[in-house]
C-alpha cells in the first residue's frame, strides 16, 4: 500500500473533527449576489489539511439516505444505498441541464437575459433583463455557485421554454437510462413530480465526467465572473471537497429543504476515476462524501 494510505485510523480521526468544525455551518453573505445554501462559512486553511485516507475495515458509515459509489469510466458499482429509491436531487440535476446545455454547442454564443429568467429564488446571480452573456460564461456560474436564475435563462435560451426544456431533460435522462427519474426545471427547486435517485444521478454524473466542457468546469476552485456592467465578482465553487481534498476533481452541490443535503463528487487517483453520489445527507454531507471518495479511490 503506498505511502499515502498508510495510518488510516488516525487520518480518518482527524477528517472526522476537521469535519465536525462547527463553523461549517455558519452561512456565508456575499455582497453581490444572493447567497447560495451550499455556500457556508468555510476554512480554506483547514481544508488543505484533509488528507488522502483507506478505510481498511471497510466502506465507511455515512448519514446520507442515498448513495451511489461507482468507477466514473465503466459505470461500475463499487457501494450502494438505498440507490434506487425516488429522492428530490436538488441543485445536483444542474448537471443534466448542462449537460444538454453544452452538447446543444455554439457556447461562444452570447444570450440576452429574459425578465421571466429571473423568476427563481433564493441562489440568483441578480442579473437583469437585456444583458447579454455568452453560453459558457454563464455555464460556468451555473456550475461552480449553482445559480437558479441562470439555470432558468440557458434552459429558456436552449429551448425555448422551461417547460420545452423539462421535456429536454427528461428525453436525455431516458437515453441515459435514467428510469427512476422526472424533471419539471432546469435548477432543482422543489416542483410537484420531481424527483430522481441516487443511481440515476450517478448516470448523469457519469455522462458529464466524460463531457471535456463540463470536467473542465466542475473542477474549477473559483471564477471570476463579468457582469454586462463591467463589475467583476469572484465565486468561490460551493463544493467543500473539491476546495479542500487534493484528489476531488468535480462535480456539483446542492441543497433544499425537502431534498436535505446533496452532493455528487468525483476524484482521480493512480488512474483509477470514481463518482460518488450522496443524497438527503445532513450537515455532515462533506464529511460523508469525503470518506466516500477517499474510499473509492483506494479501494
């Protein structure tokens, strides 16, 4: 066993109470944008420190409701809980609005935002009817602080309507063999009839890895966004493990009160890719997809 994996009971004592830090939960206020809930008050510093750890005694104990552990390439299910059941997957279905956003192309092209794209609540990047901002730019922002308003304006941008778009997504989901899920939005609010789980998640995942647009942005620590006006904001990425483990390269956060904690990470180590899908977590959900990652990737 290499180097990094060595002393696993006292590395995994101590991801246990950098993780406990009650200072995680604090929420974070940025000035110019509203607040995101997967935005918390978080110790970059502290972070750093999170090791690289192997749970020799086994797959580690976790709080979420669903999980999914799989190889990222081969689709290969290394854990599962509870992976089937119908769960609200929150922000995380940002993934398959972008994915369907970046397969459509032409991200170069610039969109001029709707007044009816900035009907969404509470995470909005509060921009304003007329502005225009190419495709890629606003992917971007979708993905790294997982905007409502912007996920509202590609969806309207890509077909047409949010509801045009729902069929979008639920064409996609189909042709990933997504069989356990239904959308109605473009951003993971709650909505009547929404819903999907841990194991289709883990598709969508799975098809995003290996999209080179989106790895690309998924793994990106923190943006600087342009608004038309020409002010410019730094948007530090809403995913604690990404921004804290060496071995996170992606993917996407996301939070509601019906649907609880949720987050999809994915890491590479010594070759070997995994996804890992936790859903209706509770505020130990980095804790929880750290270990799981660490798991897989050493595993």
């Amino acid at each position: 066993m290499s180097r990094l994996f060595r002393n696993a009971a006292a590395w995994t004592a101590l991801a246990v109470l950098l993780f406990a830090n009650p200072a995680w939960a604090k929420r974070k206020r940025p000035a110019a944008a509203t607040p995101s809930p997967d935005d918390t008050e978080y110790s970059d510093a502290a972070a750093a420190a999170m090791p690289v750890v192997s749970i020799s005694s086994g797959v580690p104990t976790v709080h979420a409701q669903a999980v999914m552990v799989i190889d990222a390439w081969t689709g290969r299910v290394l854990f599962e809980k509870n992976a089937d059941e119908h769960r609200p997957p929150a922000s995380t279905q940002k993934l398959l609005t972008s994915l369907i956003v970046s397969e459509a192309g032409n991200l170069d092209r610039e969109v001029t935002v709707q007044p009816s794209d900035t009907w969404a609540e509470p995470t909005k990047l509060n921009f304003q009817p007329g502005e225009r901002y190419e495709r890629f730019q606003l992917l971007q922002v979708l993905l790294v602080h997982s905007m409502n308003d912007v996920a509202r304006c590609l969806a309207r941008d890509n077909a047409g309507s949010i509801e045009a778009f729902a069929d979008k997504m639920n064409e996609k989901a189909a042709e990933l063999g997504m069989a356990n899920s239904h959308f109605v939005n473009p951003n993971g609010l709650p909505a009547p009839g929404q819903y999907s789980c841990a194991r289709d998640m883990a598709r969508v995942a799975q098809a995003a890895y290996a999209n080179r647009v989106l790895r690309s942005i998924v793994c990106l620590k923190s943006i600087a966004f342009r608004y038309a006006d020409g002010r410019v904001r730094e948007f530090k990425n809403t995913n604690k493990v990404l921004r804290g483990f060496a071995l996170c390269n992606g993917m996407k956060t996301g939070y509601t009160e019906a649907a609880g904690h949720c987050l999809i990470a994915s890491g590479t180590n010594g070759g070997r890719d995994v996804i890992v899908v936790v859903l209706g977590d509770n505020n130990q959900v980095w804790r929880d997809a750290y270990l799981l990652l660490s798991w897989g990737l050493s595993a």
